[in-house]
C-alpha cells in the first residue's frame, strides 16, 4: 500500500473491523439476511456494492458544493438509482447469464442503507479521491461480513460451498450424510443470518473490548 | 453550504436540471443497448427451447446452454415446426412463434381477446418432441418454464426460470435436482385425463421412482414457489391438452 498516506489506508481497512458498516455502524442489515442463503451471491453482492458505492461516493463528493441542501437526499437516491440502473443495463446487454442470476439484487442495492449513509456522511463533505476510498473500503467491509454469513449458512443449510457438494451428498446418503449428518434447513431462513451476524459482533466485540458501548 | 444553494430558485432549477441530465444519460443508455438486450433474449429463448427437448451441454449436475453462438444453428437443425395454436386445435406454422411474448397473450385472454399458443416439434434421435412454453407466479414475481412433451403429454424435459425468487430456496427451480425430476412424469392420469403436476411435501416418493403419480417432490423453504409452479403447469398446459387430443397416440 506504497502508494497510500497511512490516513488514505484508515479509510480503506477501518471499515473491514473496527468500524464496520454492518457489526459496529449496524447498517445494511436488511439486505445481509436477504441474500445471504448462499455464498455466490454474497461474493456477487459485494462486487456490486464496491461498484455502486466507489462510484457513487466520487459523484457526489464531485457536486458537493453545488447540491442544494433542501433536496441533498433525493439527489443522492437519484444518483444510486441512475449508477443502479446503468449496471443493470449494461449486465444484460453484455453478460446477460450473470444478470439474470443477480436478477433482484441489482435493484436491493438502492435499499442499501450503508450506501445513503456513505454519501450523506462522508462524500459529502470530502474529496473526490477520499470519497472513492472510503466508498470502497466501506463496500469491503460490508462484503467480508456478507461473504462470512453466507459461507456458514450456505454450508450449514445445503451442505455446499458456491454449489459444490463439499459435505457429500445428501439423497445418496454419502460423505458426512452416510454418519447421520442432516442439512440445517434451518440455516437457509433470514433469522439464521442475524444470529450469525449477532455471533460475529459477539466474537469481534470480545476480542476488542474497546468496541462495547456503555 | 453557501446561501446561494439555499435559495428556492436554485433547488428548483438544480432539480430540473438533475433530472433533464440523469434522464438524458439514462435514455441514451438504454436506447443504445436495447438491440443488444433484445438479441440475449432471443437467445436465451432458443437456448431454453432446446434445454427442456434436451438438447443441452449438461456436465453432472448442473445445468448448461448451447452456447450463445452456436444456439441459431442447433435450433434450425432440431426445431423442425414451429406452430401457433388458436382455438385449443387450429395449427398453423409460424417461424417467429418462439417470439410470441407469453405474458402478452395471457393478458389478451384475460381481455377477452384469443390467445394464440406457441408450441414448438423438434426432433432428436427419431423422437419427436412438443415444446411448451408456460408462464405463471411464483412468491415474489413471475416463473415460467419451457417444458417438453410426447405425443401422449409425457414430460421429457422441462427448463425453469424465475424472476425473483428467494435464492437457496426458491430459486432453485431451475436447479438440475428440480428440473430432471419432471423427466417422464405424466401430466395425464390413469384414466387418461389431464392432471398436472402437483409439487408434493408428503409423496412418500422423494426419490421420484413413480412417474405416473402427477407429483414430483417439492423444494423445502418454497413452499409458495412450488405451488405457484404447480399451478401454472396445471393451468397452462392445460390449454394445450385440446391439441394433443388431436395427435395420433400410439
């Protein structure tokens, strides 16, 4: 990270721990549950976001000074929502298999609540060059945690990881299936992921003490 | 913020302004990659086509297309008639029937307007092969499916696909454990009338040995999602049952 003031690399690595948009700002919980069942979309969420987000946050960092204060959050919903549908678009022009898989969670990234949170408190009064590191670092952060939910429960619910059987198969009984192990269908509901999610803050909040608010 | 941003004047001509650009930039997105997007979709409709006859590139367990370039060629050589059905038995031959819009049709029919049904006969190793088109409502948006018959309305293949159902749950409609459980499952009963397919949590038959129950076993966790495919091969390929009747069962 040679080519980053040790401020600009803050940016990037404090929201993949100590300030993470989902286990210490509690943001973006919603879409956590929803698409987490499985793993890949997790990893095709996070790539998403970094877009969005990175982008984003340039943009409105850019037109900071012109935006009329009145109106700033309909002009940063009009921006997430142009940046949203510009990706949808140019997906199902040229990779029309990945769009069709990613389907819904194109449009859930409006509904992103770390993305508003981004731009209202960061890009807003910041550069350009910061805004886009703080955009991306925060897209991180969000994603680690994604991809750690949708590790557990893709495993623990269907017995697979990015759809390849790696606890054996369940129907023919072979692998961990042939000793009495059974798929925690329990694991592929959305309550399962914020249990997840609360066992990560538990083990992150233990191991950082100076993280427990009062 | 300066006052100038403050003023009313400003917000409002921002604001137009703001949406003049984010539109102008949007329609010139979308206009120039419409042919683009519209030529994926006439892809993927031949290429679903030729999933459920199963003509496909399926390695063990997952699911796979002919491939974007070759998919125009393969279909000329397999999809021998195109037809268009009116009046539950009048065929005619149509070679743009696989652009029939099946959303469109449904809502002619609901207006009182004919529907006009595609059905597509391919051949494959000297077996002949119905194709039909369906479309329905799963949890959250629409399902539909391709689903490929005999003569006698034996499934013999059949492609899901979604728009918007739960991943891990739902979605996994047009996963290859769902799908290939439909391969030689009857739509008929014993008696010989038409039943559908019903996605069962308490067959008894999860294995899906018995092909002549008009049940295949369900997804757990979508439950919504199965009904809502149930009910479309019901209602749906009902509609064609008319046609069948007229083919020479043997």
């Amino acid at each position: 990270m040679g080519l980053l003031s040790k401020k600009d690399q803050k940016l990037i690595l404090d929201p993949l721990a100590d300030d993470n948009p989902i286990t210490i700002q509690v943001l973006g919980i919603c879409s956590a549950l929803a698409i987490t069942a499985q793993l890949k979309a997790s990893i095709v969420m996070t790539v998403s976001v970094i877009f969005v987000l990175g982008l984003g946050n340039v943009v409105i960092s850019l037109i900071r000074n012109i935006i009329p204060s009145k109106i700033r959050i309909i002009v940063q919903l009009t921006v997430v929502a142009a940046l949203v549908i510009i990706v949808d678009q140019v997906l199902k022009a040229f990779s029309y298999q990945l769009s069709k898989e990613l389907g819904a969670f194109i449009g859930l990234i409006i509904t992103n609540c770390i993305i508003m949170g981004r731009f209202e408190a960061f890009a807003l009064g910041n550069g350009p060059w910061k805004s886009f590191l703080d955009g991306v670092g925060n897209a991180l952060g969000y994603g680690v945690i994604l991809i750690i939910v949708g590790f557990f429960r893709e495993l623990l619910g269907s017995g697979t990881l990015l759809g390849f059987k790696v606890l054996g198969d369940p129907i023919a009984k072979t692998g961990l299936y042939a000793i009495g192990y059974e798929n925690n269908g329990f694991m592929l509901l959305a309550p399962m992921a914020l249990i997840v999610v609360g066992i990560i803050i538990w083990v992150q909040r233990t191991r950082n003490k100076a993280l427990i608010e009062d | 913020m300066s006052n100038k941003t403050d003023s009313n004047s400003y917000t409002i001509l921002f604001a137009i302004g703001m949406v003049l650009v984010v539109g102008a930039l949007l329609a010139f997105v979308a206009s120039s990659l419409r042919p683009k997007i519209d030529e994926n979709k006439r892809i993927e409709k031949q290429q679903n086509i030729l999933y459920a006859m199963g003509v496909n590139e399926n390695d063990e367990s997952s699911a796979v297309f002919i491939s974007d370039k070759e998919v125009g060629e393969v279909f000329g050589k397999y999809i021998t008639k195109q037809l268009v059905i009116t009046n539950g038995t009048e065929a005619k031959e149509d070679e743009e029937a696989y652009l029939i819009d099946v959303k469109k049709e449904q809502s002619n029919a609901k207006d009182g307007k004919e529907r006009r049904l595609p059905l597509f006969v391919g051949e494959k190793d000297g077996k002949t092969y119905y194709v039909a088109p369906i479309r329905g409502k799963g949890l959250w948006d629409a399902v539909w499916a391709y689903v490929a018959m005999d003569n006698n309305m034996v499934v013999q293949g059949a492609y899901f696909d979604h728009k918007g159902e739960t991943a891990g749950l739902g979605a996994n409609i047009k996963e290859r454990f769902f799908m290939d459980d439909f391969i030689g499952e009857h739509l008929r009963d014993a008696s010989g009338s038409f039943a559908g397919i019903a996605i069962s949590k308490s067959n008894g038959d999860p294995l899906n040995k018995d092909k002549t129950d008009n049940e295949v076993d369900a997804i757990a966790g979508a439950t919504i999602t199965g009904d809502g495919v149930a009910a479309m091969i019901k209602s749906e390929l009902k509609l064609y049952e008319p046609y069948f009747k007229t083919l020479k069962t043997n």
